[in-house]
C-alpha cells in the first residue's frame, strides 16, 4: 500500500491556518483527504495520518531497538520500534522512511520489506502504521537528539520486558501482531 495523492492539493484542516508542518490526513486505504498540522493531529481530533516503523533484525534473530529520548512529549526513556516517524504532506511512505531512518540512525543502505499495516489509536491520536523490516548486519548510529540510545535485544529480553512499562505500548502491541512475519525473513 502506499499513499494516494489527489491531483490538486488537499483542503486544509480549519484548524491550520499559518502551520508550516503538515500531515496528510487520510482514509484507512491510504487516499489522502486533507492536510493537517502535527499538532492538530495529536490534540485528542483523533485525525488519522501516516506514520512510517522500521524493525530492524540481525541474522543472529536480534532486534534493534531505539531507546526514545528524555525530551518527548510521550514515553520518553521508553524503549520502541529501531525507527519511527510522521509521513509529511507530499511524501510517500518509502520517502519518509528513509528520511527518517537517516535522522534517527543515519541508516540509509537497507531494502525495507513491508510488513503490514494497521490502524493504532490511543488518548490523543489514531495513526495509519505502515510496517516495514530490514535484516542484516547493519552499523547504526542514534542522533542523540530524539533517540538517546539503541541496542540490539534478543527475542526472549523483548518478552520478558513486554508489560513492565519497559517499552511503548505501540511497541509492544506491534511486535506481538508482527514477531511471526519478522522472524520468517531470517
């Protein structure tokens, strides 16, 4: 699946006037609907928009995890997916994908498989999750600034932390959906 544009550019969220940062606003099939600013869309409208996750596994089974930074809104110092980001307006989903990888890791030599997708929806918001995965020996490289640190787990750690208020909630949900098609690429 991928994102799918009208052919002028979405109406605005009344909400919006004079925001820089943009979101597409979309149905669950992808077909963009209108634009949004990332507040908007984490303000409790429960608009839905697109988010890309990258999981990353080794050959050895280990996944890489990102650990969030000190300075998010929502669940800093928790552990999450190895990647994770908004898609912006215009973007489509390996665009995003990639810029965030490159941001968050300074990964960008990978073939990301996609997964699945799925709809999450918490207090404050409801995102389009677009799943993808990378295997290999990778050399990966945290900024620092949204991500604090990352390191590679091993499955039975993952489980074990999974309720412990360890790792996000998106997380953990995500890789109980996924753990199967995940381990299937080794």
């Amino acid at each position: 699946m991928d994102l799918v544009y009208p052919v002028n550019l979405a109406p605005l969220s009344p909400l919006n006037k004079g925001v820089r940062e943009m979101l597409p606003i979309v149905e669950p099939n992808g077909a963009v609907v209108a634009r949004a600013s990332r507040s908007s869309c984490h303000s409790g409208t429960k608009l839905l928009h697109p988010v890309v996750h990258l999981h990353i596994i080794d050959r050895f089974g280990r996944i890489y995890l990102q650990r969030r930074s000190a300075r998010k809104s929502l669940f800093p110092l928790y552990w999450d997916t190895a990647v994770g980001g908004h898609v912006g307006y215009g973007e489509y989903l390996r665009e995003a994908l990639f810029r965030e990888s490159g941001e968050e890791l300074g990964f960008y030599d990978f073939n990301p498989m996609p997964l699945r997708t799925y709809v999450w929806e918490s207090e404050t918001e409801r995102e389009l999750v677009n799943v993808f995965a990378a295997v290999g020996n990778f050399e990966l490289h945290p900024d620092g600034d949204e991500v604090s640190e990352g390191r590679w787990w091993e499955a039975d750690e993952i489980d074990k932390a999974i309720g412990t208020n360890v790792l996000t909630p998106n997380f953990e949900y995500e890789f109980k959906m996924i753990r199967q098609s995940l381990f299937s690429l080794l």
